[in-house]
C-alpha cells in the first residue's frame, strides 16, 4: 500500500464506493465525513463508471491538489488562475445568496 489521501463527503446524504475488484469499499454518512483512501487505488477507481462522476460534480471531494490535477480534475494553478478566486462558502451563506432579494 503507498501514500493515502484524505477524501471528504460535500453531500448531505450517504455516499459510497464500492469496488470489490480493486478491495475498495468506502462509506461516508454525512456531509464533511472523511475517509483515507490509498492514492493508486483511487487513481485505478478513475476508470470504473461512475467514479469520475462523484469528483467532477462535487459529491466527493479529494483534499490532495497534486492529485486533483493528474487525475484531471482542476488545472495546475500557473495554468488557470482562476482556481486560486475560489471563495468556500458554508450552507448558510450559500443559502443566504441563493435566496438573498435583490
């Protein structure tokens, strides 16, 4: 087994991966539960169905950035400056400017 990385939940509701095949079985319960996943194994999921799909629409989210960017999931920050204006917002403030009057 090599270096793990720390994956955390965005969702309020359960989430798993289950991947007998590569001895990958994950349960996050709740929003902002965490779990520590071997790095190659993680890469390998990338090429199940489904699994890329919980990454790139933010149900699971991978705290290592070196990995984010060779599984393709941003872009290296000298490439996209952009990444670097992202503001993280609570479900309280998210809420607050979805319902904010104008």
């Amino acid at each position: 087994m090599g270096k793990k990385v720390e994956v955390v939940s965005c969702v309020s509701g359960t989430t798993s991966l289950n991947l007998p095949e590569l001895r990958l079985i994950k349960v996050w319960n709740n929003k902002g539960a965490k779990n520590l996943i071997d790095r190659e194994q993680l890469a390998e999921a990338f090429y199940e169905p489904g699994v890329e799909y919980l990454f790139t629409h933010g149900i699971l989210f991978i705290k290592d950035a070196e990995l984010r960017q060779e599984l393709g999931l941003e872009a290296a920050p000298e490439e996209n400056e952009a990444t670097a204006n992202v503001i993280v917002l609570s479900d309280a403030e998210i809420d607050d400017y979805l319902n904010k009057k104008q």
